[in-house]
C-alpha cells in the first residue's frame, strides 16, 4: 500500500475532508442565505426604482424597504409620462440606513408656460397678463421702496422666463411707494431764517415764508407746525420772519 492510499484509508483523513465540506457550505448559506435577512431587518436597506412609479406607487415601494417620501418636485420632462417619477435621490440600488427619506421628482409633462416680465407694471395690468399666459396670480407681498411708485411691480417669483405648469402661480412684490419719515419739529423761532430754509429743505420739507417784502431778512418770529409736533416728509412748514434790524 503506498502512501496515497493510506492516506485516503485513514479516518483523520476523512474527517478533514468532511470538516472542510462544512465550513464550505456554512459560508455559502451564511452569504446568500442569511446575509440577506439580517441586511433586510437591521439598521441599513436598499433603495428601489422608483423611475416611471406614480407617487403611490413609489411610496409602496419605500415603505417595502423600510423607507419614505421625503420631498416631491415636479420637473418638465418631455420622455417620462405626467405624474411620473423622474428622477430619485437616493438613487436606485443604494444602500441607506432604514427610515431615511427619498427625494423624488415628478414628470410634470412636456409643456411649461414661461413667465412673462411683470416688472415696473402694476398689480391690475399683471394679473391680466398672467390669465393670457394661462398663469394666475399668486401670494402678493408689499413693501416701501424709494423710487417705485405704490402698486408697482418690484419683482416675481418665480421670475421672468423661468418655465411654470400651466394654471400655476406667480407671486408678486409689490411696492408701497417710499416709507413714511417723520419728524419732530425742532424750535425755530429766534433762529436765522435762510439757516432753518436750508436745514428744513434739506430734510425733505417744503418751507413757505411770509416775511418783509425788502431784504434783508431776519429771524424766524412764528412757525407752524409749532415745536413738537410730528410732520412727515413732504410736509409744509409755514415760517413767519421779522426784517432784521
């Protein structure tokens, strides 16, 4: 008997062999067999295709895995049907931990309409614009702005061009012309008439005298409104002068 045939006579022989076999297959049940199962039940899952689902479908499809909808835009796509996921993030096959949220864009379908340039028109004259477009008006903001008359236009969201659903809305900032400055009014009797005109104007203020009709001019004997009261910007302020001495 040579040594090979001793060898494959011998019990040890045999049960190394057979050990060997064992952790051979222990490996391949443990990978494709319950490897699946603790990865499917533990804290990490895969993220399905979610491409040309409806919303329903879609979010079927997450709860399957452990997941959810997080967020839904809609996205102008002339290939994937209206009411369709476009795109995913995530993206598909991914490995994420469980409970985490999916984004999802939906097909909005191949037309948009494109928003027209509203600016420095006022609020009456957009919407009529807006309903030719198909579009209609949306929320409506106001706030002062010097230099842009009150019911004007100031900007829209979103803004001109960008490309809207047809039937959607367009939200508008619209001016309250320039904000109320008021003022208290300062003491100006006893003081030089030409000082106060130059200091009131440059305020804002309009400023009527009633003084001598020959120079030169003195100082301020009356005004009104009197000291402490509050005017705005704009106002007039009426100074009576007595002719310097």
């Amino acid at each position: 008997m040579n040594l090979k045939e001793r060898f494959s006579k011998s019990p040890l022989w045999a049960a190394v062999l057979l050990a060997l076999a064992a952790f051979v297959g222990g490996v391949l049940i443990f990978n494709f067999a319950i490897m699946p199962l603790l990865v499917a039940h533990g804290e990490e899952t895969r993220v399905p295709d979610l491409s040309l689902s409806t919303v329903p479908q879609a979010e079927r499809l997450l709860r399957e895995q452990g997941l959810k909808l997080a967020e839904t835009q809609l996205a102008f796509s002339p290939d994937v049907p209206k009411g369709c996921v476009v795109s995913q993030y995530p993206p598909a096959f991914a490995i994420v931990k469980r409970n985490r949220g999916v984004r999802i864009r939906i097909s909005s379908g191949e037309l948009g309409v494109s928003v027209p340039e509203l600016t420095g028109q006022s609020l009456r004259h957009a919407e009529i614009v807006l309903g030719r477009a198909g579009l209609q008006l949306g929320q409506v903001c106001q706030a002062h702005c010097e230099g842009i008359p009150p019911d004007v236009i100031i900007s829209t969201y979103p803004g001109p061009g960008a490309m809207v659903e047809e039937g959607g809305s367009v939200d508008m900032l619209v001016s309250l012309g320039p904000a109320h400055v008021e003022f208290m009014m300062p003491r100006l009797v006893g003081q030089n008439v030409d000082a106060v005109k130059a200091a009131l104007e440059e305020a804002g203020l309009l400023v009527q005298i009633d003084s001598p009709s020959l120079p030169p001019r003195g100082k301020v004997t009356r005004q009104h409104p009197s000291y402490g009261i509050k005017i705005r910007k704009g106002s007039v302020v009426y100074l009576t002068v007595g002719r310097s001495g």
